[in-house]
C-alpha cells in the first residue's frame, strides 16, 4: 500500500509540474501530447490511450493514472538532466533544487525492483 502511496505522490508531483511548465491549461492540450514528451514516450501513452478508449475514458486524467511507475520514474533519470534543471526540480518544492538524481533514481529504482506484495511479519 505505501508503494502504492509513493506512486502517486511521484506521478501527481511531475505531473502537475509539467502541465505548468507547458502551460498545459493555456494550450488546451495535455503536456504528454507535447513534443518533447510525446516523442520521447509515445509508445507508453498511445498503448493506455488504446486500452482506455473503447471504455470511453479516454480522458486526460485517466490516461496519467494509468501511466506506469516506470514511465513517471523515468522522467527522474539521468537522461532528461536539462528536464530536471528547467522544470522537474520544482515538483520537489523541499529539496536543495541540486541534481538529487542518484539517490532519487536509485531509489525510485529500488521501489520499482521490489515484489508487488510484501510479505508483513506478524
């Protein structure tokens, strides 16, 4: 459950810090439809766009809930440095603004690498 917790609070802090870099509201289109972003995960997107249209849910909030863990830690690694410097470090409003991407990629990464279900000892 607290995993659970940690997803959400990772993929509601880049996405709400996203849509307010792109001026998301002023567009009228969501951030993840934007170039850069679009290019560099359209495969994730267009797959959860394909599984939640025939539903008709199709919405933009439903398809950044349905976005994987990996998709949302992905935009904390080392390859989108310039995404942390210009945008990203603000969705972590307590931190130092430095590149925190070791120890926060690592841990994102260690999250990712645990079993689904922890065994609790009683």
């Amino acid at each position: 459950e607290q995993i659970s917790h940690l997803e959400v609070l990772l993929r509601n802090a880049i996405d709400a810090q996203l849509s307010i870099s792109t001026s998301e509201k002023d567009r009228g289109i969501p951030w993840f439809l934007l170039p850069p972003y679009y290019d560099a995960q359209a495969e994730a997107i267009d797959r959860v766009r394909e599984r939640l249209r025939p539903l008709g849910k199709e919405t933009r909030d439903q398809v950044v809930a349905h976005l994987s863990f990996g998709f949302w830690s992905g935009w904390v690694g080392a390859k989108y440095e310039e995404l942390w410097r210009k945008s990203l470090r603000f969705a972590f409003p307590n931190g130092s603004g430095q590149r925190k991407e070791v120890s926060l990629s690592k841990s994102v990464n260690f999250v990712i690498a645990l079993p689904t279900t922890i065994p609790c000892s009683m």
